[in-house]
C-alpha cells in the first residue's frame, strides 16, 4: 500500500458525527469536541496503521473532513522529549493522503512534566509551527486534554 492511501485500508474508530472524540492510552487523554457534528475520523496510528514496532509514530490521528483539520496526539506518561519526534514523523508519512489538510500537533502528558513545557526544544518546535486558524498548531498539554476541532 502506498503512502497516498495509508489511510484507505483502515477503518475510523469513531462515528462519522460523533460529537466527542477521546483518544486514550493508560493514564493520559486527549478530547476532541465535534459541536458542530462535522465530519470526523479517528485512527489508531501506532500498531494499527503504522504496524512496524520500529516505526517512529504517534498515538493517534484525529481528522475533522470538514474543516480539512488533522491532529496528530501523541500520549505520554513522562517521557516526552521523544514525543516531537513521533508526531514530527508520523505527519510526514502521512502528508501525501492530507494534502489539502492543516496540522495540528498535540503532546498530552500525565506525568510531572510541567518542566518540559519550558525546555528550549519544544519552545523551539511551538515557536515553528506558529498558529492557524487563531490556534497554536503545536503544543503540550496535561492529561485529560479536552479541545474544540
């Protein structure tokens, strides 16, 4: 299966409308809120569409059609200088099925890691992306993490 179609031969783990979409792994989630019952797909990235244990990927993929927004959320415990990478990766992997679409990067920790918020390589990562839309495209964040897409 190509790159263009990675995306194609896996099913959404949610409704087509769902108005919360929660992506969850141990002790960290992260909430995307759908108010406007647009169209909205979840994937499990890591060990469903990306199976290779040793493929740098991130957790999930959250994509709201509508609005051509996806979200890549990686879930933490405390480890998460590691977690940049991940998303950093798994976005270019997947950017010949998004074309048309704006990335959004989401860290979300459950850990004691407020002192990462402050370490220059994700200063540096946030600082990059910038913001689209009127939102920071990258940023960490502590579990539970609930947003509006």
């Amino acid at each position: 299966m190509s790159e263009k179609d990675i995306l194609s031969g896996h099913q959404s783990l949610c409704d087509k409308r769902q108005k919360r979409i929660v992506s969850k792994e141990k002790r960290s989630s992260h909430t995307a809120v759908n108010e406007k019952r647009q169209l909205v797909r979840q994937y499990l990235i890591d060990g469903d569409v990306i199976k290779d244990k040793n493929a740098i990927k991130c957790d999930y993929l959250v994509l709201n059609d509508e609005k051509k927004a996806a979200y890549f959320i990686e879930l933490k415990g405390s480890k998460v200088v590691h977690a940049i990478e991940q998303i950093e990766e798994t976005a270019k992997r997947l950017r010949p099925c998004l074309l048309e679409y704006q990335f959004y990067y989401r860290i979300v920790y459950s850990g004691s890691c407020t002192h990462n918020v402050n370490r220059a390589e994700y200063l540096e990562w946030k600082l990059k992306h910038g913001s689209a839309r009127g939102i920071d495209v990258a940023y960490m964040k502590r579990s539970p993490y609930c947003e509006t897409i």
